[in-house]
C-alpha cells in the first residue's frame, strides 16, 4: 500500500509550545507525493513548511496523523526512512572545524555507507567543491555551505531528498545551478521535494505544487493546471491615434486607456489575443506595438492567500 508514492501524509498536526502561547504550525496536513517528480511546498515564511520536513526527518516529533515514507510507516520504522531520505536543512549549520571532505566522510560513516561505496570525491565534484575539500567550512561562502549541505544529505544514496529553502540568500547564477542540479537529481529518478518562498522557483522547477498558509493546504495541483486556473492576460497596445468609437466588444475588457495607449485585461477562455486585434481593425483602430502579460504564480498566491 502506497508503495508508488514516495511520500504520504494524512492529517498531520503539530501544535508548538511556545512560552504559554499554542503554535499551530501544521493543521491536518495530507499530502500524496508521486515517486520520481519535483513537489514544491510553496508559502510564506511561518507556513509550516520546514515543520512538515522536520517532522518526515525525525526532528519534530508530530501531535496527531500518519507519515508514510516509500510505504514506510514513520510510528513503526523511523530508522528505515532516515535511510531512504536526504535532508537539506534552512539553516546553515555546518561544523567549523571539518573540511568539506572530513564532514562528507564523517556522514558516511554515520550512515553505514562502506569505505569501497563511497562517492566523496564525485559528490564534491558535482557540487563544485572540489578545490575546497581540504578548506575548514568556518572558511567557506554562504553558496558554498549550501552546498555542502546538499553533498552531505546525498552521501548515502537517498531515494528521495528534500531541500528546505534551498536557494533562500543565494545569488542568482548559483540559483540557476542548483535548478540544474536538483532537476538532474530528479533525471536519476530521485523524487525531491523542496520548500520555497520564491514564486518562480516552483514555477521554474516543480511538477507539482502545494500552497501551504499558516498550518493548512490552500491548494494543490500539477504546476500547469495551477497556472491554467488562472487564465487572466493583460495586453497593452500602443495606438497610433485617439479611440473615438470604442468598440462594444472590448468594452468589459478596459482596463486602461490614454492618448496612446490601450490596456486591455481579458480572460483566455473567453476571448483570444487574434480576435482582439480582428476587432481593433475593423474599428480601424491602428496600433503599432502590442505587449502582453500572463498572471504570474505571485498574484495567483496572493489572490489564494488572502481570501
Ligand atoms: P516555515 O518553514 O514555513 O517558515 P515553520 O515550520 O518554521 O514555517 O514554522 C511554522 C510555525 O511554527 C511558525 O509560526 C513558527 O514560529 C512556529 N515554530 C517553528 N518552530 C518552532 C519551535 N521550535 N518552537 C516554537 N514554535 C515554532
Ligand atoms: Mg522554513
């Protein structure tokens, strides 16, 4: 049972003490994750993304509900998921004093991993950290601890790895890098779920996305149904003449209109830019430029989240 997802949760909740406050940081959470996809937790800080992995990782300990790992239930073997999964943490913590190559090795161990199995050295070199392997960590850049950190969840194989926040302080050429990266970890057939703040990060990369907001499910979908559910497009026309006789057509779809330039906001499922432009002709209104814009998964979030 649930042997073809990867990841299965049903109901989870984690309520916080904090001083005499009650947190509730995951509220009846379910989540089914297919084997071999990018599922992205997307949601503001506070959402309870990095409490959903903490609680899979063996960090936080749960209130109520089920955790199922690969069809590994998380209550009777938590030691045989730790096996199957590899965690990126928020933070950056790595111990000083270790080099890149020690810390890798030290992980290993911890895991079992025999000497002869071992990947250190291609794991530092897919991680371009190669030159730094005998470097103290305390030495290292923010980019590079990231890195590490992700060299360091992978020393045992792991099925399925999960990044939280993975890019959150990274500048944008190693935000495309490690897109590649995860996608081509993704390629070998792991199934990667990761955490985000960043709209376009799940845009670019995940084949699926939750929205999480304060402890609960806002919304989940394939990334592409997500973006088709929002079919509103913007197009700005730059006209060469004053409107005189604005077409009837168009007219609940005006949003904005000046001496030269027309705003138009429509739905796709109800008209399509080539009708548009037909309609503007026959009005013999000219236009020398057009622009248009799609709704991005920014506004999409904000429209969910604040309902
Ligand atoms: P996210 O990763 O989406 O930013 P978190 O899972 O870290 O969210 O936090 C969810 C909520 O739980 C927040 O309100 C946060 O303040 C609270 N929280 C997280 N960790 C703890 C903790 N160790 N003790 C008390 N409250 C916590
Ligand atoms: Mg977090």
């Amino acid at each position: 049972m649930k042997k073809n997802l990867a990841i299965f949760t049903e109901n989870l909740s984690k309520i916080y003490n904090k001083k005499n406050n009650k947190v509730k940081a995951l509220e009846n959470f379910s989540i089914n994750i297919p084997n071999g996809c990018i599922y992205g937790l997307l949601g503001p800080n506070g959402a309870g993304k990095s409490t959903f992995i903490n609680i899979i990782a063996g960090l936080v300990k749960k209130n109520s509900g089920r955790v199922n790992i690969t069809g590994i239930d998380l209550d009777k073997n938590p030691i045989e998921i730790r096996k199957k999964i590899g965690v990126v943490p928020q933070e950056l913590n790595i111990d000083p004093f270790f080099t890149p190559y020690e810390l890798l090795e030290l992980q290993a161990g911890l895991y079992g991993v025999k000497k002869q199995d071992r990947k250190t050295i291609q794991i530092l070199k897919n991680m371009q950290l190669i030159d730094k392997k005998n470097a103290y960590a305390r030495n290292l850049s923010g980019g590079m601890r990231r890195r590490l950190l992700i060299a360091k969840a992978l020393v045992h194989n792991p099925d399925i790895i999960f990044l939280d926040e993975p890019t959150a302080g990274v500048d944008v050429e190693l935000r495309m890098n490690l897109w590649e990266y995860i996608k081509s970890l993704c390629k070998q057939g792991k199934t990667i779920c990761l955490t985000t703040h960043y709209l376009e990060e799940a845009e670019k990369l995940c084949d699926y996305i939750t929205i999480i907001d304060n402890g609960k499910k806002i919304i989940e979908d394939k990334k592409d149904n997500l973006l088709n559910l929002f079919t509103k497009r913007i197009v700005e026309f730059e006209i060469e003449c004053k409107i005189v006789n604005f077409p009837i057509n168009l007219k609940k779809y005006l949003k904005n209109q000046n001496h030269n330039k027309l705003t138009l906001e429509y739905d796709k499922k109800e008209i399509n830019l080539s009708e548009i432009i037909k309609i503007l002709n026959d009005y013999k209104i000219l236009f020398s430029e057009l622009k248009t814009f799609d709704e991005d998964l920014e506004s999409i979030f904000l429209k969910i989240t604040s309902d």
